[in-house]
C-alpha cells in the first residue's frame, strides 16, 4: 500500500488569515470628568495628538450626540483633509491595509482594525468613553417568565 495515499493533503489559501480572538475587556466607567477620560487614554498608549482633540470634540459634556456629530468646515480642513464627516474620525487612522485604527489605543491595541469607521465608533463609545447601550432585554424575559408563571400559578 502506498504511505502516500493514507495521508490527508492539506491545503490552504495562499490569502488565508488566522486570526486571535481579542480577550474580553469590560466596557469602561462613564466619566464626565474630560481629565480623567485623558489620562485613561494616554495610560492605554494613545497618540497625543487624537488625546489633545477630546477637549475639542467635548467642549460641552461627553456623550453620543457630541460624538456623532458633523465636522464644521474649520474641522474639517484641520483634521480629516477637508472632507465633512462626523467627528469621531478625527479619532481614527487609516493604515497601509486601508483599515481603521483607532488613535487612542496603543498602535497595536485593535488587532486588525475596522474595515469600515462605523465599526469603530462602538469601541470608541464603548472602550474610551462608557458610552456603550446596555441590552435590557433579557431581564424583560425574565421578567416576563416570572409574570406568568405568577398569573398560571405555576411553581418549579
């Protein structure tokens, strides 16, 4: 019997890309205070110069709407070339891959980056801001489990 036919061949795509799972991190506390935001960031090896833009971005309170909002002209031509997009880009780097980074992470802190800068925002909401919506549903289910296990009369 030929050795060489028991064998399984194995192939894989000139392209193919392994990937890690990040480890899980919890989502960071929110914080109206501006300073402490800054320190967090420049503590995770953040760029100083996307640091420097938190008190630009959130001159009034840190929140959502401050962070979603479009870029005035001036901002625009400063920080993203002169094109009019939302602020959070002026948090986010594109790197040789075309990929979104994000400039307040270490440089090797996301992994592989973002393909798209919308996908991004969830961790700059979540990871840097505490910005991040909780889901409440499963305690509606619970919730509702208990009511009608109340309303039938049944008991486990």
């Amino acid at each position: 019997m030929n050795h060489e036919m028991t064998r399984s061949r194995v192939t894989t795509h000139p392209y193919t890309r392994v990937s890690f799972r990040k480890k899980a991190r919890p989502a960071a506390d929110y914080t109206p205070d501006l300073a402490l935001v800054q320190v967090h960031c420049i503590a995770d090896g953040g760029d100083p110069a996307a640091i420097s833009l938190l008190q630009t971005v959130f001159a009034d309170d840190i929140s959502t709407n401050a962070l979603t909002r479009h870029m005035t002209r001036n901002e625009a031509c400063k920080y993203n070339h002169g094109t009019p997009t939302q602020v959070y880009r002026a948090f986010l780097r594109v790197d040789d891959e075309k990929r979104f980074r994000c400039r307040l992470c270490s440089s090797d802190a996301d992994d592989s980056g973002w393909k798209y800068a919308k996908d991004a925002l969830r961790h700059l909401k979540r990871d840097h801001f505490g910005l991040g919506t909780r889901c409440d549903r499963w305690s509606v289910l619970l919730y509702l489990y208990e009511m009608s296990k109340r309303l039938t009369g049944i008991t486990i």
